[in-house]
C-alpha cells in the first residue's frame, strides 16, 4: 500500500506593497508636502512684512532723532548709517531691495520708501504705519518736523459739528460726488459749474435748469444769445424801458438794422402813421429815393424800361445798353426831320432802319422818289430818332 506524504506547514504570505498601493501613498505624501510648503511659504511672507513693518519704523524714528540733534532731515540712508543712527545692515530690506530717505514737501517732512515686490504685500506693511501711502508695490512712510504736528481741535469733523475757518484749497482737485452745496454769498469757479439746477438761495421760486425751463426775476447782460427761442412777455432795452420788443402787441425801436429781410403786414412811420409801407397794397410815402425800381407788369427795372434816346445822322452807329438775365437789347427807330439835301422835291415815301453788328447798331434814313429813285441825305438834312430799351 502507497502511503502519501502531506506538508502541513502552512504557505507562507508574500510581503510588500503593490504597485497601486504605491501609487496612492506618492499621491498622498504629495499633496501633504504642497500644503506644508504654503503654509511655510505663507508665515514667511508674514515674518517679512513684520520685519519690514519694523525697520520702516525704526528708519523713521531714526530720522527724528537725527533731525532733534542736527535740526536737519537726513539726506538719505548713508547720513544715518555713518551717523550710527542704524547700523549699515538695516539698509536691506527683507523682500530684497533697499530702503531709501529724503525730505520732501520743503523739508517739512521726510518720507521712508521701500519696493515691496508686490501690491499686496505693500498694503499689508502700510496698514500699521500712520501717515503711509502705498504706490504700486511702494510704500511710503512719513513724519513731520516736531512740534508741527495738527492738534486735533484744528481738524474738520466729518459730521459737520465744526464749521471750518478757512479756505479750502483743492489744489486743482475736484469735488465730487457732492448732494447739496450751500453758500451764503459766492459760489465762484474760473471752470464750469455743473448741476441739475440752480436754486436762488432767498427764494427757490427762482432757478435755473439749463435742460428744461428757467424762472429768473431780472437777466441783465451785454449780450443774450439763444441755441433755440428766448421767450419772455415784454422784453425791454435795459438803458431805456421806453424801447421795447412785445410780440404779442406793439413794440417800440429806436432803429432797426437788418442783414437780411424785414418782413411786416405792414409798416407805419414812427411819427406820422399817415406814411406806411404796405407789401400787399397801396403804400403812402413823402419821398422815395432809389438807384432803380422794378415794373412788375413790364417785368423791367426802371433803368431798362427806355434806356436812351439819341437824336443822329444818317449810318450812326449806338451802342446796346446792359440788360439784366432774361431781357434783350432792341433798337427802335423813327424821322426826326428829312430833306433832299437843299432842294425841294417831291418825296413818295420816308424810311428809317438799324442793322446789327454784335455789340450796337447801325441806324439809316432813306428818302424815296415818285419816279422809284432814292437818296441817303446826310445831316442835317437827315435827322434820326432813335431809341433803346430792354425787353
């Protein structure tokens, strides 16, 4: 009989990690170390803000000091050093860089300066300092000459409690953003005021709103000009009330000057209304001077109507009168007196005549004979009428 042999020892368990397992435990170990970092990386930003807070501090009570024994500011970082006000080393800051002095303002104060790489680290370290201001990633630290500190009784309270008891110097600066001004006399600028609507301080009845209607008691000025209509019931001549426009009944002038028209259903002398100008009927006047006159039923100014008459012998020559657009020169002709030279003849018939030669005539007389001769006389035995006129 076979027997078979069993190994009863247990196998043995593999030991280790798989590569999954693995992977995670990086994975992990990774994310921790990031956040360790940041949060190192973030108390380190604190610490040098801190330190930077610090030694501006100490920059600027250095400076005072300085300024206590030699009655000057310091000229820069070097006057402070050398002077052991701070040792030479303090001159570093903790974001890298240096940190600078001057005075500034006339010597009335003296600013300590230092680049701090970033804005936000800029504010973080002027946030503790007074008198700081932050540009760009600079910060700037000042203090003023002792003893010239404001008091604070000479400030002015946001709250309105204490009225002010001075000027007010802008500086070229705006006021902005401002509900109600008030001023008790003169509200004056060298720019432009701009509001919604001005209010008369005595009486609100009276304003003015450049964008709708206006109510004002008396306008007086050298000139008013309109972008549109100036309306008012009466308007008078502020030397002389007795000159007056009213547009809605009679107004008064002393002269009036136009470039263009005048127009008026009709108009009457100032002193005597029995003298008028009536465009659409009959004007009455005393005397009427003029260089020319139209003829509206001839269609012809009164120079044209008969522009000459001339009085000449036989092949004469006239010149054509100057007409207006849409007339012509003529030429009409008549006897002025005939004769067949120094003999008495019988005469059949009389003629007259002009030939045109561009720029005037030429004007004839013929006598013709019963038997069907003719003869040209000459003056003054011939003698022409002749005249021109515009049609």
């Amino acid at each position: 009989m076979n027997s078979k042999r069993f190994n009863a020892r247990p196998a043995k368990r593999q030991l280790g990690y798989t590569l999954v397992e693995a992977g995670f435990a990086i994975v992990i170990a990774t994310i921790l170390a990031g956040a360790g970092v940041t949060v190192i990386s973030k108390k380190a930003d604190g610490f040098r803000v801190e330190k930077a807070q610090k030694e501006m501090r100490l920059w600027l009570e250095a400076s005072m000091q300085y300024r206590k024994d030699t009655g000057a500011w310091p000229a820069n970082a070097a006057a402070l050093t050398t002077g052991n006000y701070m040792p030479t080393t303090a001159v570093n800051g903790p974001f890298g860089g240096t940190y600078t002095i001057a005075p500034v303002s006339g010597n009335a104060r003296v600013r300590v300066s230092y680049d701090a790489t970033q804005i936000r680290f800029a504010n973080l370290i002027s946030a503790s300092l007074p008198l700081s201001t932050v540009s760009g990633t600079t910060v700037n630290g000042e203090v003023v000459v002792p003893g010239a500190e404001s008091a604070h009784d000479a400030l002015l309270p946001r709250d309105g409690s204490r009225p002010m008891t001075g000027t007010l110097n802008m500086g070229n600066n705006a006021i902005t953003n401002a509900s109600t001004i008030e001023a008790n006399q003169w509200l004056r600028t060298p720019g432009y005021m701009q509001a919604n609507i001005f209010y008369d301080w005595y009486n609100s009845g009276y304003y003015v709103q450049p964008r709708g209607v206006s109510r004002l008691n008396e306008v007086q000025a050298d000139r008013v000009y309109g972008f549109a209509d100036i309306r008012t019931p009466v308007l008078y001549d502020y030397n002389d009330t007795g000159y007056y426009v009213d547009p809605n009944n009679s107004s008064v002038f002393r002269y009036i000057y136009a470039y263009g028209d005048v127009r008026s259903t009709l108009m009457y002398d100032l002193n005597d209304y029995n003298y008028y100008l009536d465009p659409n009927g009959t004007s009455r006047l005393n005397a009427v001077y003029g260089n020319s006159f139209y003829d509206y039923t001839k269609g012809v100014y009164n120079d044209q109507a008969v522009h000459h008459v001339y009085t000449v012998g036989n092949g004469t020559a006239i010149g054509k009168p100057s007409c207006y657009g849409g007339h012509t020169a003529r030429i009409y002709t008549a006897v002025g007196s005939a004769s067949d030279g120094a003999v008495a003849n019988a005469m059949g018939g009389i003629q007259t005549w002009a030939t045109d030669y561009g720029s005037g005539w030429y004007v004839y007389l013929r006598i013709w004979k019963p038997d069907g001769s003719y003869s040209d006389p000459g003056w003054p035995y011939a003698k022409i009428l002749a005249f021109t006129k515009c049609e």
